[in-house]
C-alpha cells in the first residue's frame, strides 16, 4: 500500500492481510482515497464496512487484533532507484571559477522497513527504520526520508523515523464504530456481489479518489479523541509523506540564513498529539502537538513547540489552517574552562527565542483532477540570527511561501500527472547585510507514476520526474560570492514495495 517518494502511515503488509490491492486505499500511490484517510487514522475498516467487497465486510466485523492468522506480519519493506540527471549552473570548481556541472547515473533513494497495525482495540502502533546503507542516495544529496541538518551527503545511516503509540476514543465510548457516514458515498456503487462474482478481489468497489466525508457526524459525537505519542507527523491537511514526488515541497523546510535550527514542517516530530472533531460542529476537526523538534535534531532546551491545526471536512474537500509556535534556544549551561574547553550541557538550552510560522492549506477534489493549496507566512526572533552574524546588525526576519499543485487521475490505466510551482520570498532577512533576495526561491516539478505491479502482495511504480529549481543570491560554499543558482532534475525509476 505504500510506494515510493515519501513515507506513508500504511504499509504492504495491510494489503496481505486484508487480501486486497493497494487501490481500496490509494487513488494513487501514495495518495490516499476515502477508505485510506480512515485507515490511516485508525488502523482498521471498522465502521467503514459499505466503502469494501461485500466479501471483506465480515471479516472486517469481526476483526480482533489478538485474533491473527499466525502467518500474519505486520512487517513491509520498501525500496526505489533509478537514473538521474542533474545540472547545476553556478559550481564552484578549481582555480575559484564558477562552472555548470552535470552528473548522471544510477542509484537508490531510499531503503526502509516499515510496521504497523493495531496492538488492541482502539490502540495502534506505527514505525518506520532505515537501515545503514552507504549506497543510498545519489551523489550530493541525501535519502529521500531526510530532513534539513542531518546530512547533505549520500548514504543511509541506521535510525527510526516514525515511532507512535495512538489511542482511540479517548473519554469517548470506543468499541464498534457502526457505519462510517462515508458509507452512504459508496451506496449506489456496483459491488462484485451484485455482477454475481463471489471473488471480492478480482472486481472490488473502487472509491473516488476524492478525500473522505466528515469523519464522525452526530452519531459519533462522543467517539472522543485520540491521544498519539512518540515521533509523529504533524497533522497538515496536505502530507509532506503522502507528496507524489521526490522533490519536497520548499515552504515546509525553508529555514531563514542564519538562524540555526533543523525545524521542518514534514519532519518526524518527537513528543504527544491529540486529535478530536469540535463538540456541535462535527464537520470541523482539530489537532494539537507538543513537540520538541525533529527526532533526527532535538531542541536542547526544555520548553515544547507547539502546532495547532483546525480543518473542515466535505465530502469532496478539505480546507484548513494552522499555526506554530517553535522555540530556539540561544544559549545553554556549559561545563569546563573557558575558552577553549568549554562544552554545552545536552537539554540545558535557556534563553528560548520564537519563530512562528501559520497560514492556510486546502485539498480540492474535482472527480479525476485534485487541486492542492498551500500558503504558508514564517516570522523569526532577531536574536536567533545573532551567533551567525558575528558582527553585522540582525533584525526579526520574515518570508512567505507556499505552493499550488494539479494532479489528474487516469483511473483506466492506473496513471497519475502532477504538476506543482513552489515559491519562497523573504520579507526581512534576520541578518540585515544580506541581499533583500537571498534564498528566493521558484521550483518547477512534472511528476508521472504509472502502477506497472498492484496487488495484494506487492506494488510495482514506475516513476518519472522532472524538476527545475532557481534560489537568487545563494552564498557560493567557501566564498563570499552571491548568485542566482538553477539546478536541472530528471528522474526515473522504480518504485517497490512488498
């Protein structure tokens, strides 16, 4: 169920258990339809029984976690490489001359491994590892699962990413969910009981690729909350881990020059969530995290960051807005004799210093073709800038950015087209000596994935990607040379996933 680019709270394993292909849950890989958005909430199809083959139906009824088939394991894996070509003007070569370089071959974007499932009713688990792989990655540029401050080179350290523990219904009733209102979506649809086929995996009920209705309505008013801990994704309305491309989306990493932190809005973030719909207001849900920074880059200090995101759900849209409060300290206990011997204590961090980022997301579902929205504006304290700035004048910096994306379903042949611009502008640089343009940034990206593989054991993606991105006045490594740079990306290659 899950396939290449980013990670995806769903993994292959499910597909085996419930003997069905990755298309119940994925318009496309790894997009997720009506049925996939309530799976990935909750672990399981209870409540969602009329969007399946009648054929499942049951077993999904009655399904009880500490009642496996012994073959069962809940354990995927997950791979993708290709070819790529990359050119970039603007490169620094010998004899301190600025040069176009281009390089080209074969290679890996990410290996990992993958769990989930649920441990209890209305408890479940998720986890993703990476294993220690120098051969992951291309040249000059990470795995696709890591994040800004961990390393800009190829190859695959050993470390986990996503590591949850959720809980359902929390002060709320828990138990079985009945129908899910979602239901009535899939009412009038053909199921194979009704063509008189008995084999709910050869002709199965495929939903809209359309996000799912309101999760509860009045009936489930008092389902409670869920209370999910450990290394978690922050809940935007448009996932940095369901993205149909191996290019990021730039607004959700963008840290302005100088301050020094490894924040990013799709990071793993380690600390607590909990998510609820708003009391009389059913169409409306809420999420909150405390958080203390990306697992792979902890703050140091002791004071949590805190996220906030409110959404309304229709049946065929989605339409939120967010906002977050980070914390960087600046300073920290230290142990030893100064100058020279001194060493910062770990988790001492004091003298925190805000940035905030907030602003609105919206997913748009038009039948085949699906509108993506984001804007995004980032303000960060002037004293974050000053260990950078040595001596010039700081200020508080501020940017916005965001981006708009189009993708059109070729249901018939299993296709998917994706076309995105991403922007950055800085308003204000934290650090005032620099060019009001630094780290501007437009990216262009052409993305197609065509299943060539899908069934209840595995997905075979075939995967082509074009990106073309311009940041103005970037700092020239090892020089105080500014300069529009412009880096060219072709891609293709496979994605599995079993």
């Amino acid at each position: 169920m899950l396939l290449g680019g980013p990670d995806a709270q769903a993994i292959p394993a499910f597909a085996r258990k419930y003997d069905m292909d990755c298309s119940h849950c994925h318009s496309m890989v790894p997009k997720l339809n009506p049925v996939g958005y309530y799976f990935h909430d909750n672990f399981t199809f209870q409540g969602i029984g009329s969007l399946l083959p009648k054929g499942l139906q049951d077993k999904v009824r009655s399904e009880d976690p500490e009642d496996q088939h012994p073959a069962y394991w809940p354990v995927s894996l997950r791979a993708a490489g290709g070819y790529q070509a990359v050119k970039r003007d603007h490169q620094l070569t010998s004899g301190n001359v600025l040069e176009t370089i281009s390089t080209n071959g074969f290679g890996f974007t990410t290996f990992e491994l993958m769990a989930g499932g649920l441990l209890a009713p209305d408890v479940s688990y998720y986890l993703t590892y990476y294993p220690a792989a120098v051969n992951v990655g291309f040249p000059g540029q990470p795995p696709l699962h890591l994040h800004p401050g961990v390393t800009t080179e190829a190859g695959q350290n050993g470390a986990l990413g996503f590591a949850w523990v959720a809980f359902a219904h929390v002060f709320g009733t828990g138990g079985d969910h009945g129908d899910h209102p979602a239901d009535h979506q899939a009412k009038s649809a053909p199921t194979p009981d009704e063509h008189g086929e008995g084999d709910a995996h050869a002709e199965s009920v495929t939903p809209e690729p359309s996000r799912p209705a309101p999760a509860r309505t009045e009936e489930h008013d008092d389902h409670g909350f869920t209370f999910r801990v450990g290394s978690h994704e922050l809940d935007m309305t448009l996932s940095g881990h369901h993205r149909l491309s191996n290019a990021p989306y730039l607004a959700y990493r963008y840290i302005p020059e100088g301050h020094n932190t490894s924040f990013s809005l799709d990071a793993p973030q380690l600390g607590a969530a909990a998510e609820a719909h708003v009391p009389f207001f059913e169409s409306l849900e809420y999420a909150i995290s405390l958080f203390n920074g990306p697992n792979n880059a902890t703050d140091t200090n002791q004071a949590p960051d805190v996220f906030v995101h409110l959404a309304r759900q229709g049946k065929d849209h989605r339409l939120g807005l967010f906002a977050l409060r980070g914390l960087t300290p600046v300073s920290t206990a230290t142990v030893g004799t100064p100058p020279s011997a001194v060493t910062s204590i770990p988790g001492t961090g004091k003298d925190n210093q805000p940035f905030l980022r907030y602003g609105a997301d919206a997913d748009l579902n038009f039948g085949s073709l699906n509108l993506l929205l984001f804007y995004m504006q980032g303000h960060d304290d002037a004293k974050l800038f000053v260990e950078r700035a040595i001596t010039a004048p700081v200020q508080a910096a501020a940017f916005y950015g965001g981006f708009v994306e189009a993708d059109y379903l070729f249901e018939s042949i299993r296709t998917i087209l994706a076309g995105r611009y991403d922007l950055i502008r800085n308003t204000a640089q934290g650090i005032t000596t620099l060019p009001a343009q630094s780290n501007d940034a437009d990216a262009y990206t052409l993305a197609l994935k065509h299943d060539l593989v899908l069934s209840s054991r595995a997905n075979l993606q075939l995967h082509v990607e074009a990106n073309s991105t311009r940041t103005r006045a970037q700092l020239v490594p090892t020089t105080t040379t500014r300069t529009d740079q412009t880096s060219n990306t072709l891609y293709m290659g496979v994605d599995f996933s079993f």
